[in-house]
C-alpha cells in the first residue's frame, strides 16, 4: 500500500497558488472608467445657506466640524469620478 502523506505536505502552498490563478481570472478591473461613482445630491442655495449658519454656530472643537470637513472631501472626490 503506497502513502498519500506527501500530498499533504504542503497545503498552504497549493492555497497560495490557486488563489493567485484565480485572481487571474477576476472579471472587476482596476480601470478608472469602469468605476462606479456615488450619486451627488443637489442641495439649492437656501439649504446650503442654511447649513453653514448652523456649522457656524457650532463651537470650533465640536465633532460635526470636522465630519462636514470629511463630508466636502468626499463630495468633491465624487464629482471628479463622475467627471
């Protein structure tokens, strides 16, 4: 009787082999044309307005300051990918 031990050697490397041939085949590309852009919303002026007298208010050490900050880095980083 032979013994299949030695197929069993070395599992992490046939892992490692199988996971590089299959991203090979992966169908998504890293294409800047074939991303998907989020939606950006509209706000009229009035709103806008709004907004920036209420963040004003706000005191300077204050969390939502620093998220709308965020907030306008990702709404431009959108607009760019839309085009």
């Amino acid at each position: 009787m032979t013994s299949n031990a030695a197929c069993w050697r070395h599992p992490a490397t046939a892992l490692v082999i199988a996971t590089i041939l299959l991203t090979a085949c992966a169908t998504g590309g890293s294409d800047p044309g074939s991303a998907v852009c989020p939606p950006v919303v509209a706000y009229d002026q009035a709103l806008r307005d709004k907004a920036a007298a209420e963040l004003e208010a706000l005191p300077e050490d204050a969390a939502l300051v620093g998220m709308m900050a965020d907030y306008a880095v990702v709404r431009t980083q959108a607009r760019a990918c839309a085009g």
